[in-house]
C-alpha cells in the first residue's frame, strides 16, 4: 500500500506522506500558507487561525488537519485572503505594533504579513491596555504589548530536562505569557537568541543587540514572506 496520496490545493495536485497536514504537505510542494503560531518540530494547536483554508464550505486551519485523498482545498481565495487580513489587522490593533520603534522590524512575521496581505488602516478600532516590560532577567526583555500569545516560545524554550521557561499568567484579558525569574538567571546565551528568533513579533528581546542589522539586509527586506517557502 502507497504512503503517499494525493489532493488539490486551488486546483494544483499535491502529493502528501500519509499523517502529514494540509499545511506540511503545502511546503512540502512549493504552496505557502501563512501561520504566526505553528513552527516546524512541536505539535500544532491552531490558535492563530491564519493558516485557515476552505475545505467542503468549511473553514479548517492547515496546521492541524490532515491530508486525505482526493481532498479539494480552497487557500488562495478573496475570502480566505480577508479573513487572513482581518486577523493581522485583529492582531495590530491587540497589541503595539509600532513597527519603526520595534528592534525586530524587517524580521519580524506579523510586519511581513501586513504587507503581503497590504494591510493599511486596520478596520477595528485600538483596544489594547498598556502592557509592561520585563527586564529583569540578564540576557532577555518581554515586550508585553506585543506578544500575539502564539505559545512559540513556550514550546520550543526549555531546559535539557525538558522544564519550559515560559508560560501562561492570569486568564482572559490579563493572560499574559511570563519567563520563570529564576530560571531567567541561568539561560544560556544560545537559547536566549533562540527564543528571539522563534518569537514572531518582537516581544521576545536578546539585550544588547537591538537595531544591529541595518535596513536592506533584514530577512524581508530581502525576500516577502512566501515568496520562498519558509523552514519554520
């Protein structure tokens, strides 16, 4: 029996390893579904809902529906494009995303999004409550007010016991995600960049290089997001 299989994206045939999702499958095959929360290696949740795609009339997000044979998938529509849109904008709106003040601008996925997506003047008034700083620890700073809570950061930073460093505080609109202050004393300088990296936006900060990689040479500057197909 074939372990592979095959489906349609917006009419392309794609073939798919059994057990992958729509979304593994898509970069797989050179089709790019944008995502803020899913990242290559941790299981996916769908909470930002950006990878949303059509499949029967019904909306699914890519990251955690698998492949199945003969699937007909609608992702590059007028519709699924808004709604992706109203998300980004959803999320600006949330949170300050101010992105010439940011130390991120240029790398960041959110910034990419707006413009793939040609966000200008968001649709939804400004809701978001001043939010603190956290910059106690000695290598890295929290930007609350911009953390889209896309839990990255807290399933890929953790310990060589497996202990994460971040996690949820309070619930509903004083959910915050937090660093455990002990564990911040002691976190090596290479995990310290890797949760820069992995943050999507720049709530996540390694101190000490901010504003370092002049315009023109930052990650999309060089190349729109989905342009190539991302790794993570």
């Amino acid at each position: 029996m074939s372990d592979t299989c095959k489906f349609k994206i917006d009419g392309k045939e794609i073939i798919a390893k059994k057990g992958q999702t729509i979304l593994e499958a898509a970069k797989e095959n050179g089709v790019f579904i944008p995502t803020l929360c899913n990242f290559t290696g941790v299981k996916p949740k769908g909470s930002c809902r950006i990878c949303s795609v059509k499949i029967n009339d019904r909306f699914m997000t890519s990251c955690t529906t698998p492949v199945a044979a003969g699937m007909e998938v609608e992702s590059n529509t007028e519709e699924i494009s808004d709604l992706r849109k109203s998300i980004i904008e959803l999320l600006f709106v949330s949170g300050n995303h101010f992105c010439p003040s940011c130390e991120k601008s240029g790398n960041c996925e959110l910034q990419a999004l707006g413009y793939r997506y040609q966000m200008m003047v968001p649709r939804f008034p400004y809701s978001f409550d001043k939010k603190n700083v956290v910059a106690t620890g000695p290598k890295l700073l929290k930007d609350q007010d911009r953390c889209i809570k896309c839990q990255r950061c807290m399933k890929t930073i953790k310990d060589d016991e497996g202990k994460r460093y971040y996690a949820f505080k309070n619930r509903g609109r004083d959910l915050e995600v937090v660093m455990d202050e002990e564990m911040s004393k002691t976190i090596t300088d290479e995990l310290a960049k890797e949760a820069m990296e992995n943050c999507p936006v720049g709530s996540i900060i390694y101190k000490g290089v901010g504003f370092s990689e002049p315009i023109g040479t930052r990650k999309y500057d060089k190349q729109p997001i989905g342009s190539l197909i991302e790794t993570n």
